[in-house]
C-alpha cells in the first residue's frame, strides 16, 4: 500500500464522480494493508479485467459533480455514497 498523487478521471457510461466530503477506512482496507493482498487481484480478474495496482475504498460519501455517459437516475447535486468502488489509474 502508498499513497501518491493520481490524475483525475471522467466517470465512463454508467459512472458518477462524487466530490468527497467524508471519507474513512474500513476493516477490509485494514487487513489488505497489514496482510495483504488478501482481495485485490494480482492477475487481471477473468470477468472485470480488474487487477493490481488499484484505488480501493468505499467509506465516503459527497456530492455528485459528475455523470458518465448512458442514462442515470441520478443528478448532479445530489448527496451520494459508494457500495463498492474500484478505481484503475
């Protein structure tokens, strides 16, 4: 695990981008660091092409600025939170 400086990313079709105004850790992130990787994929995932290195988080909740492309039921403004995220750099 580091910490380091990423560019920012439009959100693709399907996609919000939230401005974060809370964030905090979860118990999984913990054990990723002082055990890991235990979750995060070292190979590509077969169905998500998700692998390492990633952005993992999902404690933190804002206020949506953003839309990706495809229909949304979602406005920007809103206050919005993630269930699981993933972010590739």
């Amino acid at each position: 695990m580091r910490i380091e400086d990423v560019p920012e990313c439009a959100p693709r079709p399907g996609e919000v981008k939230l401005k974060v105004h809370y964030c905090g850790i979860c118990g999984t992130d913990l054990h990723e660091y002082l055990e890991g990787p235990m979750f995060i994929a070292k190979e590509p995932h077969p169905l998500t092409g998700y692998g390492a290195p990633v952005i993992i988080g999902h404690e933190f909740a804002g206020e949506i600025i953003a839309l990706g492309g495809g229909r949304h039921r979602l406005v920007g403004g809103r206050p919005g939170g993630a269930g699981g995220v993933s972010h590739l750099p």
